[in-house]
C-alpha cells in the first residue's frame, strides 16, 4: 500500500506545527495508524509512504520515499516519487484518512 503523506496539514495549525498531518492524533491515535490498521485486518502488510513535510515525524519500521519539493508540488508529484512502485498491484491512498 502507498499512502501520500507529503502535505503540510496547513488547515490544522497549529496541530501540524511539529508533525505531518497523518501524524495528529484522533482519539489518542495519528491518523495514519487507523490506516494502516484498517489495512493490515485486510491482509496488506507493505507500506510505502511518500513523505515531505516533517518526515522524520514518520514512524520508523515503514518505507519512505521523500518528495524534496512537497513545499510547491502537489498530490500527482508525490505520487509520482514513488513510481517504481506503480508497475505492479498497489492501493494509493491518503496518509489521513480514517479506517
């Protein structure tokens, strides 16, 4: 699975001043984990995270590929980061999305 986290968050300042916006917690857990969970009771277990903005806020053990100009790019620059990844099955999706 890819999931697009590059963003800013801008809209949720100052809850992304420190950290990417997957990474802001809802009911004391990131948004990126209720993902990632959702995923794993589905039976995916590779991740791929395209990352920008505060990456090292991304939690370790998962692949990162990182979008050096996610400041001025958008969703379809990210994604295309990871395009060696694009050439066999795969579900993209949003880093900050509830599962």
């Amino acid at each position: 699975m890819l999931l697009l986290v590059a963003g800013m968050g801008t809209r949720l300042k100052p809850l992304t001043l420190d950290r990417p916006k997957c990474m802001v917690a809802l009911h004391d857990r990131p948004l990126l984990n209720w993902q990632m969970e959702a995923a794993q009771q589905a039976g995916i277990d590779e991740f791929f995270l395209v990352g920008g903005y505060r990456a090292d806020r991304l939690p370790g053990g998962v692949s990162v590929i990182i979008n050096p100009d996610f400041e001025t790019t958008n969703m379809v620059e990210s994604l295309w980061c990871a395009r060696e990844y694009l050439d066999k099955d795969v579900i993209v999706s949003y880093g900050d999305i509830v599962c």
